[in-house]
C-alpha cells in the first residue's frame, strides 16, 4: 500500500459531492492507496459501497429544524476529531467541501497535510460560512476545486494553494450505459435537480405547459410523499413526469433528447454539473444556466446553449432550434460525446494523485 489518505464527508446521499469523492476513493484504491472514510454511512447514497480501507460511520441525520441540524452537524465535528487523535502524523486528511471544519483544526495541531476538495461557491456569505473559510485559509496545505469559476472566487491566499480538477465520470460509469435507440415519437427534455426552489423546479413544470408538444422528466432528490406536497400545484400537467430520488440514472438518459439545468443564478449559482457531464455522453445536448462552473462543460451552439431559466422567450426558442432541426441536433448530440471525452476517469485520478503524492 501506498500513503494512508483519510478522507471526511459529512453527509453522505445521492448529491454531486459525495459522488466524486466515491469516485476519488475507489480510484485511489484501486491504485493500492490506503484509503480510509468517514462519513455518516447511516444514510443511502453514493459512499456506502464503495470499496476502501476502512470504514468509519459518523451518525448524521437531517433535521428540518435548524437547531436540531447544527446538533447533528457539531456532532459530526467532535466524532470526527476525536477519530483523528488515533491516526498517524503522516498520513494525509482529505476534506470533501468546506464543512468538515473541525477535522480541519484537530489534523493542522497534529501536522497532518490536510487536503481540500471544494466543490461550492458561496458569493454572498454567512457569518458561519466565513468562519469556514478561515479555518480553509489557515489549515489546508492543497485545495482542489471542481472549476475554474469556483477557484476564481477564493482569495489571495487560498488560491495560491487551489488547482482545478474538473470532475470525471466513475470508472464503471460506461459498463453501466443503455446503448437502445431511441424511438420515441415525441422528443423528452431532463432535469435531475434536488427538490429545492432555486434549482429552478418550477421554472421547469411551467414551461412543460408551455411546451406540450414535448414531454418533460423531473427526477427531483425527495421521497414520494415530499414530492406530492411540493409539486401539488403542477401534478395534473399531463407531459410532466415527477420521479423521487434514484440512483441509477442511465435509463432516463437513454430515452433525452435534452437535458437541462435551470438554476437561478441571482439564488444559487452551479459549480459543475455533473450530471449535464453524464447526458453529454449519451450524445445529449444542453442548456444550462450563463453563469457559474457548469458553463465550463458547454461551447456554445455546439453542444447546448447558456441560457438564463427565467428568460422563457430566450429558452423556448433555445429549445425548437435544438429539438426541431434533426440535421443541427445530430451536430449537436455528436458534439456531446467528442467534448465529454475531455472529462476522462483516467485523467481525473492521474491529477488527483499528483496532488496527493
């Protein structure tokens, strides 16, 4: 085995974040690293089978109740630093986003390298979020940032240690491909989004109103009976489909014509968008947000178009020259595969052990 990495996730799901780092750990594996993980295995999602050293299982459960959720959050903070006390100086702590804060602390007092993967960006900062930078700022040996627009909005100090490694697709993502034609009569347009209003959910149910020569496909990060209660308004819409969390997403690609990103960015502005990466393989063109890490993944008018959800005008017309030219869409869907290709596995690791090493 190579070096010892120890690396810290608060909560584990079906979100972009815990989901590369499964893809870092297993890659780091499988090259004979000693990879331990830390994260509340409690819950389903993306860390709970991937393969590694050790497993440690810190309890976290989301509370809707802020005050009950700073709970959970603290006590994932003092676990994991206690864990801490019982691993060696020299093996290196790897912390995935910025919130494992108090690991941070514990490794820096012990000499560990601490090393950051950051996949946000906060433009406008809470007083606690600040608190987290600082403890970024006078901890981390490394930073690793998802884009260049993430590593753009760091200070001085911090992007002095920050290299942008764009994210990639797992090692066993294309083994998991449905390669069936698609035959569909009428063409079917993606959204994969947590079920949050600034994702631009509802931008997305109004247009398929607008748009019912087409049929729409929400797979929205909630349960069923989360999903009822938000979407009640929009649940006779007879083109819209509402699906709860999955975790497997290949058959849904197999059947898009275009997948979407809707994401308001006056509320939230996206640092990649790994999932816009996984339909561009599958030869789909998109539209995404003008603003933020995602438009990294798109030339414009050759694999999809920038475009702000809230300018409907602009976006339907964005939509009929894509879906309605089927010479422009084949340019545009081959594009897609030759342009994802920039993403690799290979690549990814490759760059994430130089850093480690």
């Amino acid at each position: 085995m190579k070096n010892k990495i120890v690396c810290f996730h608060v909560n584990n799901g079906f979100t972009g974040s815990p989901n590369v780092l499964a893809t870092v750990v297993q890659g780091l594996f499988n090259e004979n690293y000693d990879v331990a993980l830390v994260t509340s295995f409690n819950n389903s999602g993306f860390l709970s089978n991937v393969n590694c050293s050790r497993k440690k299982n810190i309890s976290y459960i989301f509370k809707k109740n802020k005050f009950l959720r700073l709970i959970q959050f603290l006590k994932f903070q003092l676990f994991s630093g206690i864990f801490l006390f019982g691993i060696n100086k020299k093996d290196v702590i790897y912390l995935n986003t910025i919130q494992p804060f108090f690991p941070a602390v514990i490794a820096k007092l012990k000499g560990n390298r601490i090393i950051y993967h950051f996949h946000e960006s906060y433009p406008k900062m809470s007083l606690f979020t600040k608190f987290l930078y600082f403890v970024v700022e006078i901890t981390a040996n490394e930073i690793i940032c998802v884009s260049e627009y993430v590593l753009n909005q760091l200070n001085d100090k911090c992007q002095k240690k920050a290299i942008v490694i764009h994210n990639s697709l797992s090692s066993d993502y294309f083994d998991k491909q449905i390669k069936v034609p698609k035959v569909a009569s009428r063409k079917r347009i993606l959204m994969v989004s947590s079920a949050r209003e600034y994702k631009g959910i509802f931008e997305f149910c109004k247009l398929a109103i607008l748009l019912d020569e087409y049929d729409f496909t929400l797979v929205c990060d909630a349960s069923k009976q989360d999903i009822l209660l938000l979407f009640h308004d929009y649940k006779t819409i007879r083109n819209l489909e509402i699906v709860e969390t999955q975790t497997n997403l290949h058959p849904f690609y197999s059947k898009t014509d275009l997948i979407v990103n809707f994401s308001i960015p006056s509320l939230f502005i996206e640092t990649f968008g790994l999932t816009i990466l996984e339909g561009m393989t599958y030869g789909i063109p998109c539209i995404v947000p003008p603003v933020g890490g995602i438009t990294e993944l798109v030339q414009e008018g050759s694999n999809g178009y920038k475009v702000d959800s809230r300018e409907t005008t602009e976006l339907i017309r964005k939509i009929k020259l894509i879906l309605n030219d089927e010479l422009k869409y084949k340019k545009m869907s081959d594009a897609s595969i030759y342009f994802s290709k920039n993403f690799s596995y290979d690549t990814f690791i490759s760059k994430v052990k130089l850093v480690i090493q």
